[in-house]
C-alpha cells in the first residue's frame, strides 16, 4: 500500500510500533459503524484492512504481533483488540455511470451489478443503496435490504449524457454513507461502474476522496474502459481505490466484468479489524495519515490512507 506517511516513516519507530502493539482489552463499545470511527469518548479508531500475497491471494490466520501501525506519525498509545473478520455487515453503495460513453455497455453492467448484489447482501445484516450518475447523482433506491427493490432501482437506470464522477462519489458519501450509523461495526464501501472519465462536476478529484474519508468509506472500482490500453480514466480510478483502501479492477472485456465483482465479494469478506488509540490524539478536525504495513514484506496490506479527527 502507497500510504501517505511512507516517505516520512522511519524503520525504527515502524518497528516499536510492532513491538509496543499489544491488546490491552476488547473493544468496549467505542467502536462505531465504520472502517475508521473515533468516539469522543474513548478517542478509538477501528481500522479495517485486508492482506493480500503478490498473487493477489487472501492471507488469513496472522497475528497483531506481524503488523506496524503509525498514525500520524506515531506508534499507537493502546491497542484495545485484533481480530480477523469475515463477517462484519455490510453498507453498500452501487454507483452505476450512465453518461453516453458507457451507452453500448450499459444494459450488461445492469445484468452484473444485480448479480453482485444478490450474491454478497445478506437480508438478516446487510444494506445497499443505488446511484446511477451523469450529470448530476440519481438515487434510484434507498438503503435497503430488499434484493428485489435493489434490482428494480438498478434496472430504473437509463444512460444520459456527461459524467459528474466526482460529485457522485461526494454526494453519495456525504448524504448516505456519513449517515449511516448504527450499534455495532459495519463495513461501508461503495462499489464504482464507471470509465472513469469526469467532465461536469463541480466537486474536485480530491474533494470526493476526502469526502470518502470522512464517511469510513472504501472504494472499489470496476472499469469500464473499453480501450486496450490504460487511460486518464483508469488512473483516476485507482487513485480514488487506492486513498481510501479499496480496489480498482481493469476488465479487459465488459465479458469479464463478473469477476472483477467476484473478487470484490471476496476481499468484503476476508479481513482484519484493528482497534486502537491514536497517540496525541486531538479532536481538531484534522487529517491524520495512517501508515500500516506486514513485516513479512511477501505480503501486501490495504487499509485507508487516513482518517478525519471530528471537532470538539
């Protein structure tokens, strides 16, 4: 993982951070619904990350004591708990672009985003939500359980004509995934069909990502370039993956689009939970950068750039 605090993290801190970083108890409620939630009660940060080898294959079954933490630069001061998880309830948002370049691809991206969604929600414990965009977010369907509600909203979608990406992904985490709150920890992502290209919003690159942040949010995009080479679009897409410790998928045929959905259902479900307490902890508002990585440098850690501190 590229993290923001790579070129400022010096081994030896890296290292103390592994060593210092013992569970101290369990959880106890300060925990929130989010990869990355800080109560102003207990300061806690849950920190939700997957670990994968250089085949790009889930590493399971590692310990607390395989792992360097710095956020903001410092050794955590506690480390409340580590646990793998693999079945944390899910918040997801489908985010479908319907601008005119995706026109000739639209009707089977409709086909695979309803195939993901009725294999990876769970009724019992899972939401989702469907936004299709071109020049301005349109939610087709609420938060919800119900699969068949999901699908109708997906098939609703019609393709129109410029892309507003950037305003999508904003508006989808500030008037959705920020909201969505609840008594025991989820984890919110929200799944991106798009090409990547952005010509109408008025929201920034940066401003959706930040906006990610604050609402715990990762992204996991699924490209629908349908050149034979990587583009400007692509390489946004990895960015926006890559900050807030998702993924981004390169089909090389819109044929190919279901498994790039069946790795993403795969990684919603092989992770690790970290809960900690920031060391220096301020409730300023501020962007703190979180470094993590495995000793075991075979393996490839993805977790969120950092987080924003709330007010106080």
């Amino acid at each position: 993982m590229a993290a923001q605090t790579a070129a400022s993290a010096d081994p030896p801190a890296a290292k103390k951070a592994a060593e210092a970083s013992q569970p101290a108890r369990s959880g106890s409620g300060g925990a929130d619904n989010g990869q990355f939630t800080i109560t102003q009660n207990v300061n806690e940060v849950y920190l939700v990350f997957s670990v994968t080898d250089s085949h790009g294959r889930f590493i399971s079954n590692l310990r607390l004591s395989d792992f360097a933490l710095l956020d903001d630069h410092r050794a955590p001061e506690k480390v409340y708990s580590f646990t793998q998880q693999t079945n944390l309830p899910l918040r997801v948002g489908i985010l479908i672009d319907t601008s005119s370049s995706i026109r000739q691809r639209f009707e089977y991206e409709q086909q695979a985003a309803k195939a993901f969604l009725l294999q990876v929600i769970r009724p019992q414990s899972d939401q989702a939500f469907v936004e299709g965009f071109d020049v301005s977010p349109d939610y087709r369907q609420g938060w919800t359980n119900n699969l068949d509600s999901l699908a109708a909203g997906i098939d609703s979608l019609q393709p129109g004509g410029g892309t507003a990406l950037y305003d999508a992904v904003y508006s989808a985490c500030r008037d959705k995934l920020l909201t969505s709150r609840g008594q025991e920890p989820v984890r919110k992502v929200i799944v991106l069909i798009s090409d990547g290209d952005d010509d109408q919003s008025h929201a920034y690159l940066d401003d959706a990502i930040k906006e990610c942040q604050r609402a715990d949010t990762n992204i996991y995009a699924i490209s629908t370039n349908a050149s034979p080479s990587r583009d400007k679009g692509d390489d946004v897409l990895n960015k926006m993956a890559l900050a807030t410790g998702g993924k981004a998928f390169f089909p090389t045929t819109v044929e190919d689009m279901p498994v790039s959905f069946e790795q993403i259902q795969k990684e919603l479900r092989s992770q690790y939970a970290l809960v900690y307490k920031p060391a220096d902890f301020k409730l300023d508002g501020s962007f703190r950068p979180i470094y993590l990585f495995c000793l075991d440098r075979r393996y490839k850690v993805r977790a969120m750039q950092g987080y924003f501190a709330p007010k106080g």
